[in-house]
C-alpha cells in the first residue's frame, strides 16, 4: 500500500499471536517511494514473515531503538527546548510575584502529571517534543513510542520544567540547567546550544582542509551520496548505526553508477538520476536474474552461481566503501574543527562484518563487484 509517495508492507495479524487480539495489522514502512524496491523488499518480507510468523510479530513489537539513536533524539529536544529558554531570557520582562507563583504552580502541576504518566507508560506529553527532535536528526519515530524512550522523555522533560522553575526563582539558564547537562555528558554549555554543524557545512571545511583537486571530488561525491541518504542534517546524528544503514545501502551501488544521466554527448540536457533510483533499477534486474536461473532445471548450485556471476550487476567493491568510510572520517574530523559534536568513524572490520551480514540466506547468493583486474608489470624490455 501507498501513503503519500512511500510504500508499506500491511498483512492481518493472526487471532492471539504476541501481545494483539485479532483483527490487528502490522504495518511497516518499506522506505522507499520507488515501486520496484517496495515489491522486492515486501517479498522479502512475506517470505520471512511466512517462515517465522510468531518470532517476527513479536520481535516487531518490541519497538527496540539503538541507544545512539535515542540518545540523539534525546540530546536534540534538549537542545531545542535550552535555545528557547535562552531566547525568552533575552526577551524577558519584569513578572509580577502571582504571574511567576501561578506558572510555577503550572510547572509543578505539569511534573506531577508527568510522573503519573510515566507510571501508567503513557507518552502523549512527550510525542511533540520527540517528534520534532526526531525530524531535526533525520529518524523515524516509531509509533508507539517505545517504553524505554518515553521514560527517559519524560524524565527529561520533568528536567527541563526544573530547569524553568529554578530561572524563575532567579537562576540564569546555565546555572539551573548545569545538573541536567552534566547528566547528558555536556560540558559546555554555549558550544552546546548552538545551531548543529550541518552535512553542507562539514564538507566546505573538509574542502578547506583538503584542498587537491582529487580530494575534493571525492568528497563531493560522498558528500551527494550522504545528503541524498540523510538529506541535510547534523553531522551529530551520523552515529555507527546509522552509519552502518549508509554503508549498507551504499554497497548496493552498481560499480557504473552516475552514469545514467545521459549528458555524454556535447548538447545533451540528459536527466538526473538519483542513487536510489540506480539501486532500485539494479536490484529489480537482479531479482528477475535470480529468479530464471533458479528455476532452471538439471544443474547444479554451483553451476547456477556461476551464470549469475556472469550476469549479474556489479556492485561497488569494498575497497570503494573503505573509501567512502575514509571521506566521512575526513568530514568528521572537519566538523571538529568547526565545533561540532562529531561522531567516530566506524571501522574498516565493523563495516565489513556488517556488510557480509546483510548477505540473504540464500544458497544462490552472491555479490558481485568486478574489481578492475591490473595486469602486473611484466620483466621484459618493452620494444623501443
């Protein structure tokens, strides 16, 4: 099914599996708007979802979030919630003593609202705040929020209404919010409030910093592959995990991408072609290979992976994601320089395990790159 422009996978919940009657649907999102990657990618999942219906439903609802995911969400509401106060410190009039007494009682109502909610795991009061930090570090928020992630939204919140309370009994921002910062591994609090160093940002400087004329192609290249997959955002948010999904994605590229434009010849306005859309092209080619070379009849395994290896579509090799994995460190370091809290890098072995991992359990599969072959120098003279 199609909402808005991105497809979702949608199937009936048996009657008593996991933790809903019946009558119930699970709804994901295949994340993507291309039609060819929603039909592989729900396939996909059908054929899971069909081998190991119970185990699959229950750990989809789990709802788990990586703990660097929600800490960037985490540290992004913050972020937001500190600006504000700061502006309306600036902007502040005198208050009379019953208004500063009524929106302390209000602060103090609103905790203890909080506090009941938290004990019932109900998260209603906290879906703004967490929505709005999500779309700030480019995530989807699951909905139901996830018990783990609304408690400690929840718990920041009340924070946050201590953090008001204490300025409104005469604290400035810094003082009354230095507990909470220091409990989120803050220690400056101006570096910390200021507007987060952006994807565009970190690669000017990263051209700054490296200024050759082949540097800075591939940084640019890297970098439109990282704004298409992120789009603009804080470099903060480019965690492991999410530098794993990046990686994985990227290593779906087939090896002539950026060659599709059309623009080859002198006058030609070509198209534009995004990496989504190459991949989507590539992996659909691929499933139709697959699928007629397995049905063929009277060879052998070996023998059908040795015909897909010829027709195939090459992928990136691994030596072009160590380079994309350099670029990015290279960002990053760049980012430091400008201030940023800037991630670490993932590495070179890590990707690698993660990569190998996302392999199907498919007996015919196989990755195919074609590095270029380089012949090596022979001993002999060359004729003059």
């Amino acid at each position: 099914m199609r909402r808005g422009r991105m497809f979702y996978f949608r199937k009936r919940l048996p009657a008593g599996i996991s933790k809903f009657g019946s009558n119930q649907f699970i709804c994901l999102s295949l994340r993507t708007h291309l039609p060819f990657d929603a039909v592989k990618r729900a396939a996909r999942l059908l054929s899971v979802y069909e081998k190991k219906e119970t185990d699959f439903v229950d750990a989809l609802t789990e709802q788990k979030l990586s703990p660097d995911t929600a800490k960037a969400i985490l540290l992004e509401a913050m972020r937001g919630e500190l600006i504000k106060m700061v502006a309306e410190e600036r902007q502040a009039d005198q208050v009379s003593d019953a208004d500063i007494d009524q929106r302390l009682a209000a602060l103090e109502a609103e905790n203890q609202r909080l506090r009941r909610a938290a004990r019932k795991k109900e998260w209603g009061d906290v879906l703004d705040l967490l929505k709005e930090a999500s779309a700030l570090v480019s995530v989807s928020l699951q909905e139901p929020i996830p018990n783990d992630l609304g408690q400690r939204a929840i718990t920041l919140k009340r924070s946050l209404n201590d953090v008001k309370i204490a300025m409104d009994e005469g604290d400035d921002v810094r003082t009354a919010s230095r507990d909470l910062l220091a409990g989120h591994g803050v220690a400056d609090f101006d570096a910390f409030i200021k507007a987060p160093i952006l994807l565009t940002e970190a690669k000017a400087k990263t051209d700054e910093l490296y200024p050759s004329k082949d540097m800075k192609r591939i940084t640019a290249g890297v970098h439109r592959l990282l704004e298409e997959f992120f789009g603009n955002s804080p470099i903060s948010i480019l965690t492991k995990e999410k530098q794993k999904e990046f990686l994985g994605w990227a290593s779906r590229l087939p090896r002539t991408q950026g060659r599709s434009h059309g623009r080859n010849r002198h006058g030609q306005a070509g198209k534009t072609v995004t990496k989504a859309e190459e991949i989507s092209k590539a992996d659909a080619e691929d499933l139709l290979c697959l699928e007629e070379i397995r049905s063929i009849e009277g060879i052998s395994d070996a023998e059908k992976r040795a015909l897909l290896a010829d027709r195939l579509v090459p992928r990136v090799t691994i030596n072009t994601l160590r380079k994309y994995r350099d670029a990015m460190n290279r960002m990053f370091k760049s980012a430091l320089e400008l201030g940023a809290d800037a991630p670490e890098a993932i590495s070179y072995s890590k990707m690698e395990h993660h990569i190998r991992s996302l392999a199907p359990e498919d007996k015919l599969y196989i990755r195919v790159t074609k590095p270029k072959i380089r012949m090596p120098w022979t001993e002999g003279k060359h004729p003059a």
